[in-house]
C-alpha cells in the first residue's frame, strides 16, 4: 500500500467548503483504486489565526509542511485583512520557500460548461499555461521612501535570473512535449521590457534547441490576449512570466466557462519540496458560507496532486468522474446550473464509488 501524508489548508472564504468537498472525493477515489492511501493532516492557518496569532503560520510552519509529500490548499485572503499581507504571509512563503518555481494552469472547456467564446466547445480550447513562480515580478523587491510627502517615491523592482528563466523555459518545453500538440508560445513583453525579457526570448531560443520535437512561437502579451479570444485552437502550452501569466489565466479560467473550474498546482520540479496544490479562485467573498461554490476546480486540483505523487491512474479517473458529472448537468450557479456544492460532490463520491472511469 502506497501512503502519502498530505497538508491540508483550508483557510479562508470558500477554501474550507471547496477543501472539505475535494478531500471527500479523493477518500472515495482512494478507496476505489485500493492501491494508495492518504494521510491528512489539518493545518488552521488563515486570516482568523493571523487575527489571534498575528501571524499567519507558527515559526516552524514550514518545517511542518516539509513532511507532507503534497500541500492541498484552500483559499487565503479576508475581507478586514489587506491582501499584500494575507499574500505574504501564507501563500508565497510557502511558494517561495519551498521553491515551487513552476505554477500549472490547465484549461479545458468542461462538457456542460459553456464558453463565454461563440463556437468553442470542449476540445477547441485546451491549453497549460506554465507561470515563473518564484522571482520577476512578485520578487518583493522595492522599497518606499519619503511616505505621505508630496515627494513620496516607491519602487517594485522585478527580477529575472538566468537561473530562474532558464529552468521554467525548461519545465515549460518538457510540459509542451508531453502534450498532445507539442505547441509552446513564449509570451513576454521584451518591446517594451527591453532588459528581463529580452533575457527570456534569448534563453527561450537556447532552450529550444534542446527540443527539436516542440514546435514553439513567441507572442507579445498583449497581442496574447487578442490571441487567446479570437484563435483559441492556435495555443497549446503557454510559458510567461509571473505577472503576465497571472493575468492570462483569469482570462483563460473566464474563456473556459468560470474561474470556479480553474486548478492549479505550484510544483518544485526538483522535488527537494512538497509541492502545493489550489484552486485558484480565491476566497470568494460573495458567496462564502452559501453553499454553492464550485468544488470542481479543488477536484480538478486533487487530479493534479494525484498525478505529482504518481498516482496517474487515480488523476485520470478523478477527471473522467468530474466530466461525466458536468455532462450530466449537476453544475453549481457559476456555470448556469443550480447544484450544491454537497449536491455536486454527492455526485463525484456517486461516480467514483459505482461509475465506469475508464
Ligand atoms: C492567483 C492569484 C494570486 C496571484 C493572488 C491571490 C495574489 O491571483 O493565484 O492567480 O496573483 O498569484
Ligand atoms: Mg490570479
């Protein structure tokens, strides 16, 4: 029997009903595949310790993940906390500290989902956006001189190394490779950046040579948003910086039906680290405590994790039980239906226990 210990932190918002749903499912998943077990450790770290703690995680908070063969988390942010500091107290120590320098974005457009994209259907918007995850422009270098003078100056210092460039471009044609298109577009904005990014498209073409089977295009990111709206079937696998695929994937998750879908996972290729799985909706204010968020981006998320710790066979089934429940309609507000989150993840546990998955 295979154990894996996972950390789960739920947090705030939607992140514990989103969190509890995902973790009920892959129970059930575990129990059907009958080869792996999950062992779940609880973490109450959230905007609720911080107010207690004034802190968001203990000292040793990352000594204790650093035991988890995977991080399952919920969501952080509040609406009395201001986001730099629930950002910077939880989520990105985590990223940064334990280098998950490659961020992972799959977007599909699920069957019973509708794309916002007239004549986009499932199949013809299928794409992984890869993210730098660990340095340009969310380094947290800067500073502020001469506060609440007229003179007041700040700056926000974005930092790209040949390090750090060279391994995403790597993870990012490696990604591609295994897709079924081999696509890659490298997307920057080194018109106008002309120091970081002209790094990137020079490392890009370095890189590629060592991939003669990718085929792969650059884009600048503006002209990759037209891209994304008006030839969704053109992209495959995308790779950009931290900022600008933070903002390609909002758009992606809104193409592809609702952010309520999207997954992610912040990945140390090296596996020195345990790597960190979310959904990548966030708190979700609006709806916290209502019962209708969308749990399908935490299952998606547990796909992901599942295929990290090597349970391909059991990741595969997760997204066949969570297609076969959006085909049948069981969908949440967000993606025109008028389900539970319950009702939806009765429907997975459903699926898992009795379904064929392939
Ligand atoms: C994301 C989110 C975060 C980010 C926010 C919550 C800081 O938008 O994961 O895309 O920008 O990284
Ligand atoms: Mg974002």
């Amino acid at each position: 029997m295979r154990h894996y210990r996972i950390a789960s932190i739920p947090a705030d918002g939607i992140g514990p009903e989103v969190i509890a749903a995902g973790l009920e499912v892959l129970e059930a998943l575990a129990a059907r595949d009958g080869g792996f077990v999950l062992d779940v450790d609880h973490y109450d770290w959230s905007s609720a310790y911080y107010r207690k703690h004034g802190v968001f995680m203990p000292d040793d908070g990352l000594a204790i993940l650093k035991q988890a063969d995977a991080i399952y988390f919920g969501a952080v942010g509040a609406q009395d906390v201001p986001d730099h500091i629930s950002l910077w107290g939880l989520r990105l120590p985590i990223c940064q500290g334990f280098d998950q320098y490659a961020n992972i974005r799959p977007t599909r457009v699920l069957p019973g989902v509708v794309s916002p994209l007239r004549d986009v259907g499932p199949g013809d918007l299928d794409w992984l956006i890869v993210r730098e995850n660990s340095e340009g422009e969310y380094s947290g270098h800067g500073g502020r001189a001469h506060r609440g003078l007229p003179e007041e100056v700040a700056t926000e210092v974005a930092i790209f190394t040949r390090v750090g460039v060279e391994r995403i471009m790597r993870y990012a044609f490696a990604s591609a490779r295994k897709r079924p298109r081999q696509h890659l577009t490298v997307v920057t904005k080194s018109n106008a950046q002309k120091f970081g990014l002209v790094l990137w498209d020079e490392i890009a073409l370095e890189v590629a040579a060592d991939f003669p089977d990718v085929t792969w295009d650059k884009e600048l990111v503006d002209a990759m948003t037209m891209r994304m709206v008006r030839k969704p079937q053109s992209v495959d696998t995308v790779v950009a910086t931290n900022l600008h695929a933070d903002i390609l994937s909002d758009l992606a998750a809104a193409l592809a039906g609702s952010l309520g879908v999207a997954p992610t996972g912040n990945v140390d290729p090296s596996r020195r680290y345990p790597s960190m799985f979310e959904p990548i909706h966030g708190s979700a204010f609006d709806i916290t405590g209502k019962g209708i968020a969308n749990p399908v981006a935490s299952f998606w998320t547990a796909s992901l994790m599942l295929e990290h710790l090597g349970e391909a066979r059991a990741a595969a089934a997760l997204m066949v039980a969570v297609e076969q429940v959006c085909a049948a309609g069981i969908l949440t507000p967000d993606v025109g239906g008028n389900a539970t989150t319950k009702e939806v993840t009765r429907a997975m546990v459903e699926a898992i226990k009795g379904g064929n998955l392939g």
